[in-house]
C-alpha cells in the first residue's frame, strides 16, 4: 500500500472507534459583545457527511459560528448538541484552520512532529502528510519561511494529523493565487471524500459552487438559509442571498 492510501485508510478508519458526533443539533445559538448581538437565536442542522459552505456578508457572525461550535468561545444562550457528547472531548476530535495559518517556529516537518507526539500518535506519519499536501520537498525548511499557500497547506496538514471528525475551514485559500486555491481544495475534497464532515467558509462563490453539498446564508445573526447547493445557486430564496450571489451589496 503507497503511503498515501496508508493515510487515507488510516483517517477513515479512526473516526469508526467511538460514537459519532453528528448528526449536530443547534438551537437558539445566541452571542452578544458588549451591547451588541452578533447571533442571534440561531438555528442549524447538519448531517453526518459532505461539505457545507457557509456564506454572508462581512459580520454576518461566520467565523464566530465556527468558533462556538470548536468550543473556542461559549454561546450567551442556546444549545450545541453533539450527540450529547462531552464539550472538550468533542473539540478534540475536530480541527480548525484559520485564514492566516498560525504555525511553530519549527520546520514544516516539525510542526507535524509536535502536534502528532502531543496528541499520541505514530510521529512516522510525518513524511505521508507532507507528501499528502505535496510539501515532502519542503520538510526541513523553516515553516516561517514558506509562501502563503505552502503555509497553508501545511497548516491542513496539521489539521489532519489529528484525523479530525469534523475539519472546520475559515477562508484557508484568501489572498491566494489561484493555483494555490486549487490546489487546497483539492486537499479539503479529498478529505471530505474520505468521510471528514467539512464546514468551509468563503466569499468566493465560484469556490462555494466548487465544493458545497449545501450552503448555510448567514444574515442578521441568523440562518437566512440553509439549502442544498443544487437548489441554493439557481435560485437562493432569501433577498439577501439572491442579492449576494448576484453581487451586490447585502445590509
């Protein structure tokens, strides 16, 4: 077996050994800053597989809907229910990747080696994942050192060392060129493909129609829509998606 497929079949077995966490549950998901309501009320369903793409205008509450569900900040008020499963055993088993990657000072090989021997796991799948996101060439070179694609694409790699569930992407590709886009999408379908649950943030629509299953439309705090992607694109039901899609201005 190469050791690509050695990874695939390893990342898709893991999940199997305990209890899954979706189908998720969110009802009422409310945030408030200061005097200010950011969510507000929430409501969201999303299944055991595929890809779901979240959209919205500027403060429309994306990055920080994936922040509460990573456990990274607690709700005002609402539920986030994993199946019922333990909040900090949840998180554990889920990977978020921002837009601006944070890595170590270390080589890239060796911001794989500290997150595989934290987390207690076979630190000789360092050179299959660097191999994976195609960064084998690069293994010993300072990660700060690396072009914003290359970094990002390590900053996956990272994230799926921990064979995440649930993988959660906060626009990884903007500020990129497009070969780099491409190319991390291709990363985040192959990972979709083999069972991981993606939520994918992005203002690209033409990235969105690339790779949702269905589109979550955030407006005003809260789920304007939630539709399969097949029926989401050609005719969004909500004002403030029709008028997102068609590139104009949303309030």
């Amino acid at each position: 077996m190469s050791d690509v497929a050695a990874f695939t079949a390893r990342a898709a077995a893991a999940p199997a050994q305990m209890a899954p966490l979706l189908p998720l549950r969110v009802r009422g998901l409310t945030l408030l800053r200061g005097a200010t309501t950011v969510l507000d009320g929430l409501d969201l369903d999303l299944g055991r597989t595929g890809c779901t793409v979240v959209m919205g205008a500027n403060g429309a509450g994306k990055t920080l809907l994936l922040k509460l569900l990573h456990g990274l900040i607690q709700p005002t008020a609402g539920q986030i229910d994993w199946q019922g499963q333990d909040t900090a055993a949840v998180t554990r088993r889920q990977a978020l990747v921002f837009q601006t990657p944070v890595l170590l000072r270390r080589s890239a090989a060796g911001n794989l080696d500290f997150v595989l021997k934290a987390r207690g796991k076979d630190r000789g799948r360092t050179a299959t994942l660097l191999d994976h996101v195609g960064l084998a060439h690069k293994a010993q070179q300072p990660a700060r050192l690396l072009s914003g694609g290359e970094a990002q694409r390590l900053a996956l790699a990272r994230a799926l060392a921990i064979d995440p569930e649930v993988l959660f992407l906060d626009e990884p590709t903007a500020s990129l060129d497009p070969a780099s886009v491409l190319t991390i999408e291709r990363i985040v379908q192959a990972a979709r493909d083999r069972g991981v649950r993606i939520v994918f943030v992005t203002h690209d629509t033409g990235q969105a129609r690339r790779l949702a299953d269905d589109v979550v439309f955030l407006h005003g705090g809260r789920v304007a829509e939630h539709a399969a992607a097949a029926d989401f694109f050609p005719a969004p039901r909500h004002p403030a998606a029709r008028n997102y899609i068609d590139g104009k201005i949303v309030i």
